[in-house]
C-alpha cells in the first residue's frame, strides 16, 4: 500500500483509534491514539498512528482556554493521511450569551514533503460569532493567517479554485502565506 488509494463513494474510509478524556470542571485533558493510514484497521506496529493530547481549562464562566498537539508517527512505507508530522495550537476562547469569539495561535511542521512543501508552518484564526437565533442560528465571520518556511507548504483549498480561470497565476494554489475571509450562517 505504498500508493494512495482513491476515496470514490464506494472506497469507505474510518478513523479508527481509542480517545480517553479525564477531568473535573475546571480541567479536562484528552489522551487519543489513532490510525493514520490508509488502512481498513489499526496494525500490529506502531507505524502510521497519530497520538493526540489536549488540555482544556474553563478560565471562569464565559472564558476557555484550550491546548492540542497531534504527532504523527511516519514511516517511509506508509501513506498517511494527515499532511503533517505534528502540529499544535493555543485556543482562547470567549462565549458569553449572544456573542463569542474564537482566537488560535497554531505552529505544524510539513515534514519532508516534495518542492519546497515541507519545514514549518504557522498560522491564526480569529472568529467572532453572534448568535441570531439563540442556540439555532449563527451569523459567524472568519480571518486565517497562514505564513511558512518553504515557497510550496501552504495550499489552498482547491474548492475555490478548481475550474476558476482568474486563479490561474496563483502557483496551483500553493504559497508561503495564504490569508482567507469567511462570513457566513451556521444553522444548528
């Protein structure tokens, strides 16, 4: 299985893996280990898992603070299908009745990827939401900051550039700095 795979309707992808959390209000912390590969069910070896924690703290009623690092344990022989050997991100977090706010400070490393795609990449979310209809509908709006190491590490999402003429110059989507906008409406 050195060859990705297609992922067409009929091929059914499942991650697999064990999560544990433990915790009393105000702490949480969250253990995981799972399966990276395109496989139908976790190996014998180690290969191919990615091992997860996560560390939450309710700061007081309407402040969160939240920590995750996710490793991938790689091997030559494998293709996994998460793009990174490890990534982390600090979250603060703000919800307090109408309005709330997201803010994410995340440092991953690419790995060793093909044409300058690789080393080290960083980024931030900024996402303030107001709730229109309480606990139903949300107006929501979105700023990411990627920047890297490499000319090649950052790619955009090809949703907004498949078929798109005007998009042409942009390097097939890849880059060291990529900032995206959002605004739209959850419906719950």
């Amino acid at each position: 299985r050195d060859q990705p795979r297609s992922r067409g309707l009929g091929d059914v992808y499942k991650r697999q893996g064990l999560n544990l959390a433990v915790g009393k209000m105000p702490w949480l912390l969250n253990f995981g280990i799972y399966n990276g590969i395109d496989e139908k069910s976790l190996e014998a070896s180690h290969e191919g898992l990615a091992y997860f924690v996560s560390f939450d703290y309710q700061l007081s009623d309407s402040w969160a603070l939240r920590t995750d690092v996710i490793v991938n344990n790689l091997s030559e022989t494998h293709q996994n299908i998460f793009t990174y050997d490890w990534g982390g991100s600090i979250n603060l977090i703000y919800d307090k009745e109408s309005f709330g706010l997201l803010a994410t400070l995340a440092l991953a490393d690419n790995g060793s990827q093909p044409a300058g795609r690789g080393g080290d990449y960083y980024g931030i979310v900024i996402m303030p939401w107001i709730w229109i209809i309480p606990e139903k509908t949300q107006l929501v709006f979105q700023y990411n900051r990627l920047e890297s190491s490499q000319p090649a590490a950052i790619r955009a999402n090809t949703r907004y550039l498949a078929g798109s003429q005007a998009f042409a110059p942009v390097n097939s989507g890849r880059g060291d700095q990529l900032d995206t906008f959002y605004l739209g409406i959850n419906q719950y």
